[in-house]
C-alpha cells in the first residue's frame, strides 16, 4: 500500500490550547506513530513550530508568515498562501482541521466540521462570528473531497440540517491523552484546590469556554439551589477561557453571600488531572456539543460527570455519566442527588474511567487516515 503526502494546516490553533488545539495536538501526536503510511507536512503558526516538531518527529513543520498570527490575514492566506504551498510541496491531501478551508486548492481537501451548533443554537452565538462559520460550513461541505466529523450525531445533524452527502462524510472520533488526563493522587488534588483557594467542602467542576453555548449560567444558578442550605456547601469552579456570556457575571451576582464561586481563567495544563479529578462532579450541562471532549477527559481523571443528553454527549457519555437538562430546577435536582450519593459518583467514576479508554488518538489518526488515502484515490 502506498503512502499519502498530507499537509495539515495548524494555522487555525489557538494559543490557549483549547479544544481544537487538543484535537491537532492529539492526532499530530499519533499520526507520528503511524508507520510508512503518510508523509506528514504541518504549517502553523510561528510560535507552535517547536511544538510540533517535538509532538511529530519526523513530519517536516513549516512556520507560516508572521502576519496569519492575526485573523483576518489567516483568512486571506489560507485562500492563496496556503494552496501554494501545497502545491510546493506536492502534496496528495491536504487537511483544514477547523471548519474552513480554500475555495481552489489545486489537491483533494479534507475538512473537520466539528459540530451543526452555529446551525441550531444561533442565538449563543455572536451574530458576526455566526454568519461567518455557517459559510464555512456550507462551502466546505460543497467544495471538499471529503469532510470529517467528530461523531454520528454531528455528521445526522449536517444531514439534516444542510442535506450533506453522507457518502462522503466519515466518523472519527477524538481522543484523551492518558499521559496528560489520568486519576490523579491525593497530593495533586490537594495541591491544585489550595491553588485555586478552595478549602475541604469539595466542589463542583466546569471546564471549558464561558460562551452561551455552555450554559454557565444556569449552571451557576442550578448550583447554588443545589447547594445553598448544605451545611458545608461544596464551591463551584468555573476554569477556562472568559468568551462572551454577559450573563454570567449576572447569575453569579444573584447568589448568596456564604457560597463560593471561583473562576480562575485558563488552568494550566499540568493542573488539569488534579482538577477534574478531584472534583465531587465534574458538570457540563451543555445545549449541545460535537464532540464533548472536556467530558471525556474528566471521566479519564475519575470525576463523576453531570452532562445533557444533547446530540453528541450521550453518544460519548453512554452509560458513564449522569444526565439532566439544560433548566436551573433539573441541574439543582440532578446536582444534589449525585452530591448525596456517594456510592453512585464512585460508580460514575470507574465507569467513566473505562469509557475514556475506548476513546484514543490512534483510533482517531487511523480514522483520519483512511480519509485521506480515500481522498486521494489511494484507498485500499
């Protein structure tokens, strides 16, 4: 079986290292593993060359310009400095791994569409940003050789919603890393809560970016009904990116003086397995995911998990993790009923433990693969 040349434009990875950082990071990684098969090419910024000449030995990295650290000169090389280089290095697939990718680039493209959200909770998001990535969608949808998703349920929802060629579209789901998200002992949970200045009450974990979409703050309100006549009230933590939810700052105004928010921004890294792990839940009531890869990688540190039953969730979730709905009075209902059983958040753990492990970065670079070799007429 022959090789295939594949560039895969990091360009579009962020600096915070959020989820599609993760998801880049995470196939480079194993597709680095992946034996005679694919001749990897990588392009991304400028700060992450290192990154991923340590992440991926062997592929050859090339720093993009300067200026693409800047959005709309990303967007503008992506459509002509990006297919030239392509074509200089005469490459047989070249891969966008966020949403959109070159009107002509003069090879097959391959594009990961991560999620139908912009499509069905347009009100959570900014009106700009919106109109933009659901013209990304539907053109890559048009002009790809083929797209890829992270779950069956996004790949129905773009079916649905956009009548998408489902022959056309192939499943790979995201992995967890073991080495970074694992159950962590006494001394790392212990060390990360008197970072964060939390006490011996525990608390209740959130991971992700503070946007509309994550449903923060009927979290926050669910937590404090929760919470709030417990005589050592566990606090809630809200860690990762600030976004754009106004309302936020509105729910955590209204609750009472004696509970305890904490939001500590961006954790670093290595902070994350004593986090999550050492959470009495980790809640994640999502309107709706493509993926869910924050819960997945709290069910590989241990943590019970609180999730919705939304597209993708319960397809990743299965029977590890708890579920209730996106309302204040179920989160309250659901949250108290986890904080009052312990015997079921140690089930949840060791099941969530278990279901991680069926999610793995070699499964996802194998799945990625066969899309390329499709792509490019080399499929077995």
């Amino acid at each position: 079986m022959s090789g295939v040349r594949v560039l895969v434009d990091a360009t579009s990875v962020p600096a915070d290292r959020g989820g599609v950082g993760r998801y880049v990071d995470g196939l480079l990684a194993a597709l680095a593993d992946t034996p005679d098969d694919i001749e990897l090419f990588v392009v991304c910024q400028r700060t992450d060359a290192e990154r991923y000449v340590a992440l991926a030995p062997g592929a050859e990295v090339i720093a993009a310009p300067a200026a693409v650290a800047h959005r709309p000169a990303r967007l503008a090389w992506e459509q002509t400095g990006l297919p030239l280089l392509a074509q200089q290095l005469d490459v047989d697939v070249l891969h966008s791994p966020f949403y959109s990718c070159p009107l002509r680039a003069g090879c097959p493209v391959t594009v990961t569409i991560h999620d139908a959200t912009f499509f069905t909770e347009r009100e959570h998001y900014d009106r700009h940003r919106g109109a933009f990535m659901r013209s990304a969608i539907k053109t890559s949808l048009r002009r790809a050789s083929r797209i890829i998703v992270p779950s069956k349920a996004t790949r129905d929802e773009l079916i649905r919603l956009l009548d998408a060629d489902a022959a056309k579209m192939d499943v790979a789901y995201h992995g967890v890393d073991p080495e970074s998200f694992y159950i962590p002992d006494d001394a790392e949970r212990a060390r990360v809560a008197a970072r964060l200045g939390l006490g011996d009450t525990g608390y209740i974990a959130f991971l992700g970016v503070m946007e509309p979409r994550k449903n923060v703050p009927n979290l926050v309100r669910g937590w404090a009904r929760a919470v709030a006549d417990r005589p050592n009230p566990p606090a809630l933590v809200l860690a990762g990116g600030s976004g754009h939810d106004d309302a936020i700052d509105e729910a955590v105004a209204e609750i009472p003086a004696h509970l305890k928010v904490v939001r500590p921004g961006y954790l670093r890294f290595t902070d994350l397995p004593g986090y999550l792990g050492g959470a009495l839940v980790a809640a994640y009531p999502s309107h709706g995911e493509g993926f869910g890869l924050p819960i997945v990688e709290a069910m590989a540190c241990g943590a019970p998990v609180l999730t919705t039953p939304r597209l993708s969730l319960p397809e990743v979730g299965g029977d590890a993790v708890a579920y209730t709905s996106e309302e204040v009075d179920d989160i309250a209902d659901d949250l108290a009923a986890l904080l009052d059983d312990e015997q079921r958040r140690a089930k949840l753990s060791l099941l969530g433990v278990e279901r991680a492990r069926e999610f793995t970065w070699a499964n996802s670079a194998a799945a990625h693969l066969a899309t390329w070799r499709k792509a490019a007429g080399k499929a077995s």
